[in-house]
C-alpha cells in the first residue's frame, strides 16, 4: 500500500439508521422523474410534451448553449406529466414506465476502435454524459475541455451512506470497464480515492492508475477533498472531472454490452425506516414503492433523496435524484418541546458540548431535520474549521461571496469547494447560516461575472 492521507478534521454524525448489507426485493416504482435543476450549468430545454411515447435513451432535455449535451430518458413508456414552478421554471419530466425496457437502437460500439471522440459522441448522444462533472463549480462537464486528471473516490463517508464496496461487487467488470473508457479521456490520470480501513482488492486490480488511500473522518470521502489533498485546483481553468463509482458502472457496462440502462442499487436508510437495506432501482425512481409499508407511521417524517447533509428534501411521493443512490427518512422535528432549550437534552446529539453526548461516543441517535434556532449574526468563532480539512478559511470565503468579493473568492479557494466539502460547517453552525445555498450563489454569480 502506498502513503495514507490522515484526515484529522471532520466528524462522523452518530446518526441511527445505517442501512444492512443485503440486497431486498421491493416493487419496481411506475413512475420516474427527471429534474432539470440538478444539472448544473446547463440552460436545459425541453424537447418532449405530455403523452409522448418514450425509450430508454430518448433525448428529454439538451443544453441551449451546447446541444450535443442531453439529459435522456431512464426508462420506457410516456411522458405524463411536465411539472413547473414559480416563473414557469421547469422541476420534474415525469415519465410512466412501460414495463418492457426498450432502448433506442445506438450503432453498435468496436472496442479496439474507440478514442476520445467517439468515446465522447457515445456518452453525449445516450445522455451518459451528464454523470461527468466538472471542478472548479462542480458543474456538468464541457466535453469541449479537455481535464487536467479525472478523480474517482470508492467510498461514502456521509452520515449513513451506502457501503460503495458492497454495491460494486455486485458487477465488478462494469466498473473496471468504465476507468479504462474514462482513461482516455483526459491526457492526465485517472485517480482513485481508497478507504485505508478496508480491503480495497477488487480496485488493487485495476490496472494503469493512480490509488490513493484516506483514512479519518467525514468528509474523508469526498472528492473535492481527496483532490485538495493529491493535486488542488488552483485557478479556474485548472479543471479536472469527477465520476461517482456507480455512474462509472453505468459507462462501462454500456461499452462493454451495448446495453444503455441507468439502473443502480441504493440505500434505504435512517431511523424511521423499518427495515434498511439496499434495493435495485433506476435514476429518478419515486419513493412510494420503494418505501412503501417500511417507515414509521407516529411522526411527521422528512423524506431526503440523498444523505441527512447533502440530500434534497422531497414529498413522500418525491423522486431519486439523478446523483443519488440512497433515501433516507428521519423525524421533521416539528413536535413542540417542553422547555425548549433549558432541557438538559441526555437523548439528543451535539456536535460541540452543548448536550451530553460527548460522554457516549459510541451512542447512535435519532436526529431530526430541526435546526433548533434562527440565523443569528454570523460572527468568527473558529468551529468551521474543525470540519474542512483544507488549507481554506470557510468563515471568510463565505462572507467574501455574501459580499460578492470576486478577488478575496478566488484568494480564499472557492475553485476547490462544492457545497458538499462545507455541509458539516452548516451542521455545525451556531448561527444557523445556510452554507451550502450561500455557496451555491456565490458560485452562480462568479460563473456569470467571469
């Protein structure tokens, strides 16, 4: 084994509701959405209308500024409903599955001819394409750049995330058929971002790349810090891909097969969920057959496509993100509480040592979406930087984006960061600040000065 990285600062939520390692047949969902607003920095278009008959791989969406970039179908069947918000903004394609998975017929692939063009022509034309994204601004990825490395991290260190291990064995050759496809194209490396803590044989196998291996708390498996660590981005055009394992999965088993499928196991998880494990399904699958009879029914509950930090919050008949491969419920924390914050709290969990729990570290706990506060005036305390171990200064970046500072931006590294890299400062926040929306908007509105 090579140099371990040591990630001294973060924390690992002790949330309830880890999901078992074993695979649970449920019923396939009916209906399945795409969501626009995931995809971002594409301007997208709608190239479909309600009743229109649709296959796996049928161009749904495609990117005003770069046509050749469309967002396709997941599954077959109809289009029957086109769902819109406030200034007509586009939400959801919801789309009728038809049981018979059809797929557009795409010529067939020659292995031993294939190079960066074509590799690229594939990906965009099957809407593959969309699972590379883009750093700096964690976007969807110009196929017009070319990356300086393209960076991969096998293992989830967020409050109750899906064993990535357990999820690749189950079709292993997929995997390594995508890094090889993903090989060429960037004329960098390709790195693999290993946890230290476990056996890492079936990626040891993979053969001409570069394996890194991190140990320590969340947010040890996040790719923006794996590449802070093995080469930071410095200025905008430093640009290098990522690609979540599942979707590399997804690109090598259409090369290696022929067969375009956006199917991916996930992870029923949290602590209102009866019984957690994993399922198969498809991106954008609705959540009601898939949670259906298996969450507790005595409190009002918060349904989160994705993990308890980084997840968007949906309707219990909301819909899989195309980037997630996990649900997870847990209590909204709308009760009333007697006493409020006067409570000396032995059940609840703190990040700091405001409760008790600093006396059990081992306790898991049930913790609910409350934020327990209003925003506050955002001051510097030094307790974001226990939790981003980065050679950044979260406080100031964040007031250099409220400021819409562009030079202190860009000295404080906002090219390195993505929401996901601050979510546990905004966990952690006694001010209550909404990080990763600030950041997100400083983000919009850096992309749109430069």
């Amino acid at each position: 084994m090579s140099k371990v990285i040591k990630i001294r600062k973060g924390l690992d939520i002790p949330i309830a509701g880890e999901a078992e390692r074993k695979i649970t047949d449920v019923p396939n969902s009916e209906t399945f959405a795409i969501k626009p607003l995931e995809f971002k920095g594409l301007n997208l278009k709608l190239v479909v209308k309600v009743d229109d008959e649709v296959k796996i791989g049928t161009p749904i969406l495609h990117d005003k500024a770069n046509p050749d970039i469309v967002i396709t179908a997941p599954v077959s069947g109809k289009v029957t409903a086109i769902n819109r918000g406030e200034r007509r903004s586009l939400l959801e394609v919801v789309i009728k599955s038809d049981k018979t998975n059809s797929t557009v017929d795409f010529e067939n692939i020659n292995r031993s001819s294939l190079d960066r063009k074509l590799i690229t022509e594939h990906l965009l034309k099957t809407g593959l394409w969309a699972f590379i994204t883009q750093r700096p601004f964690g976007l969807v990825a110009n196929p017009e750049n070319s990356p300086r490395d393209i960076f991969i991290s096998t293992f989830d260190s967020s409050p109750l995330a899906p064993d990535i291990s357990f999820i690749i064995e189950q079709d292993k050759q997929s995997f390594a058929a995508g890094v090889e496809i993903l090989q060429q194209l960037t004329s960098g490396k390709v790195h693999l971002g290993l946890n230290a803590d476990k056996s890492n044989e079936m990626f040891e196998n993979i053969k001409s790349i570069e394996k890194h291996y991190f140990t320590g708390p969340h947010p040890a498996g996040n790719v923006g810090i794996q590449i802070h660590h093995i080469a930071p981005i410095i200025k905008n055009d430093d640009i290098v891909w990522t690609v979540r394992p599942q979707d590399v999965q997804n690109i090598g088993r259409y090369f290696s097969t022929g067969k375009l499928d956006f199917q991916r196991i996930i992870a029923i998880t949290g602590s209102e969920v009866i019984n957690r494990s994993y399922v198969k399904t498809t991106v954008g699958a609705n959540f009601e057959p898939l949670l259906k009879n298996n969450t507790n029914t005595d409190k009002n509950l918060r349904y989160i496509s994705g993990n308890p930090l980084t997840g968007s919050k949906e309707a219990a008949t909301g819909f899989l993100g195309f980037y997630h491969d996990q649900i997870t419920v847990i209590p909204e924390g709308d009760e009333y509480e007697f006493m409020g914050w006067a409570m000396p709290r032995f059940s609840k969990y703190s990040a700091s040592k405001a409760y008790f729990s600093w006396l059990f570290p081992k306790r898991k706990y049930v913790i609910d979406a409350n934020i327990n506060g209003d925003e506050r005036a955002f001051v510097v305390t030094g307790e974001y930087e226990k939790y981003l171990p980065m050679n950044i200064l979260p406080v100031y970046l964040l007031k250099a984006v409220i400021t819409k500072d562009i030079d202190k931006m860009e000295q404080l590294g906002i090219y390195e960061v993505i929401e996901e890299d601050l979510a546990l400062c905004e966990f952690a926040c006694t001010s209550k600040i909404e990080v990763q929306k600030t950041l997100r908007e400083g983000i919009e509105f850096l992309i749109s000065e430069l």
